[in-house]
C-alpha cells in the first residue's frame, strides 16, 4: 500500500538524517559545553527513536486484518506514538536538569564557529524533511508522520534559537545559551503531550469528529426515503473510524428495496468520506399512514 511505503521512507530518512546530526551536535556541544547545543543533540537522539518508532509502528500497522485482529492493526501507529511521546518528555527533563545544573555550577562556555555551522547545516536538513514529511502528511493524514513532521519543524525554529545563543557569545553574552537551551526543553515537552494526547483519544475510541460526522448527516440527509437516523456510534480504527446507525424507512417497502437503500449508502458513505473506513447500517421499518 502506498501509504505504509511513503511512511517508510520518511521514517528511514529521518533516522539517517539525525544520526549524522546526533553526531556532530553532540561532539561539538560537549567541546565548547554550549548547553543549547547539547540540548539539540538530545533532541536529535528523541528523533531518532521517533524515526524507528515510526519504521516499526508503520510495519506492524500494515498488516491486514485477521482472525485476532478483524479490523486491522491500525492502532498501531497510535501505541507507537504513544512511546515516542513518553520519551520526549524523558527527553526533556534531562535536558531541563542539565540546564539547570550548567547554571548552578557556572559551568563555562567556550564559543567555536563550529557552533554557527552546524546550526545553518541542521536547519537546512530540517527544514527539507519537514517539507517532505508535511506533504506526506497531507496527503495520509498519518500520525506517525504528523509527529515526525512536527519534530522535524521545532528542530529548524530550535536551532534557530541555538543559532542565536551562539552569535550573542559571541559579545560575551552567555545566558542565552541556558535561556535557549531551557527553551529547547519546554518544547520537547508540549510537543509530547500533544502527541500523548492525541494518542490516547485514539485508543480510548474517542468519538469521530462532529464535522466529520456533520458530513455522514449531509449525504444521509439527501436521501428522503430514510425518516429517522438513531444509535450513531463510531470506533476508531488507525486513521480512520468505522461508524455505525440504525435507518428508518417505510415498511411497505420489500426487504430488497429497504437494504437496496442501506446498501447504496454505504457505498456512498465510504467513497465521499476519506475518514471514514468502514460504514455499517441497520435498517428498521416505520409505519407510514397512508392518505
């Protein structure tokens, strides 16, 4: 399937990408002990494990469903995400404490034009996977992808900072450095809970969205033949959500006719709504009073 191929791609760039970034952050950043710098690198190793997250939680969620699993594996991609979340958030508390211990101890920092460099060559590689990575996302409505993208996004605007950090030493202003790197942290971190977040709503089965489910009432809607529309209910599944509901209409039909309608809209349903993996209809007789 096309989408699992693109999400595979992009997972095996982004790891590439940021292990030759981890690198060359990482030995820098300990040199001159910039504390934004060390802060990036921890940010390139969280992006990493998303990256192989992502590779693995794409190939389990590829699977099609079966016996144990009838719907598929597409929650997969939510539980995975789940992790790369819960170890952002590690992330950033290790970076917050290094911080705060660098002031604690005036540790010094030594500023190297090194430090400037890898700041342009982070943000140029950044900025391409987010564009990459976006367009991919567009176009699955992935989660998986969406964090990457993300990650992909705050590493350009953090290093920016970074980058800042480096050129204000450069007048012997060296607390931005701390300031930057404290910043660093607190994005890593809101960035986890939003991903936590919206992976929890996902495998709690939160409910489809009420534009989406506005849309299933349009095209029911311009159907006259159904009078009523009752138990409404919705499951996510991956992405996207099997729905279900009960449809009224006249009982003088014959039962052909009746599911003929049920049937029809269905199809409908699930051509028109990209959201929606699978439609259900059950279908009830009403009493129309003749005239």
């Amino acid at each position: 399937m096309e989408k699992f191929q693109d999400v595979k791609k992009a997972s095996i760039l982004g790891m590439l990408g940021n292990i030759i970034l981890l690198i060359i952050k990482a030995i820098i950043g300990f040199i001159t002990n910039s504390q934004a710098m060390i802060a990036d690198a921890f940010n390139s190793a969280g992006d990493i494990f998303s990256s192989i997250m992502t590779f693995i939680g794409n190939r389990v969620a590829s699977r099609p469903g079966d016996d144990d699993h009838n719907l598929g594996h597409g929650k997969a991609e939510y539980i995975y995400s789940m992790l790369i979340s819960i170890v952002m958030m590690i992330m950033a508390y290790q970076v917050m404490k290094g911080v705060v211990l660098s002031f604690v101890y005036e540790e010094k920092y030594f500023f190297s034009i090194w430090l400037v460099i890898i700041c342009f060559i982070t943000i140029i590689v950044k900025f391409f996977l987010y564009l990459y990575t976006n367009a991919l996302y567009r176009k699955h409505h992935n989660l998986l992808i969406k964090a990457n993208c993300q990650d992909h996004r705050n590493d350009c605007l953090l290093t920016t900072l970074n980058l800042i950090a480096s050129l204000f030493s450069l007048r012997q202003v060296y607390f931005v450095d701390g300031i930057v790197g404290i910043l660093i942290a607190l994005w890593i971190l809101v960035t986890a809970f939003k991903i936590f977040k919206e992976s929890y709503d996902v495998l709690m089965d939160k409910s489809i969205d009420g534009e989406t489910r506005n849309k299933v009432y349009q095209i029911i809607n311009s159907h006259p033949e159904i009078r009523k529309v009752t138990h409404f209910n919705s499951t996510p599944v991956g992405y996207q959500y099997q729905i279900s509901f009960t449809i009224f209409v006249d009982g003088n039909l014959s039962t052909f006719e009746s599911h003929d309608i049920a049937n029809y809209l269905e199809k409908e349903i699930d051509k028109q709504i990209p959201e929606v993996y699978l439609t259900v209809i059950h279908v009830n007789p009403v009493e129309i009073e003749n005239k």
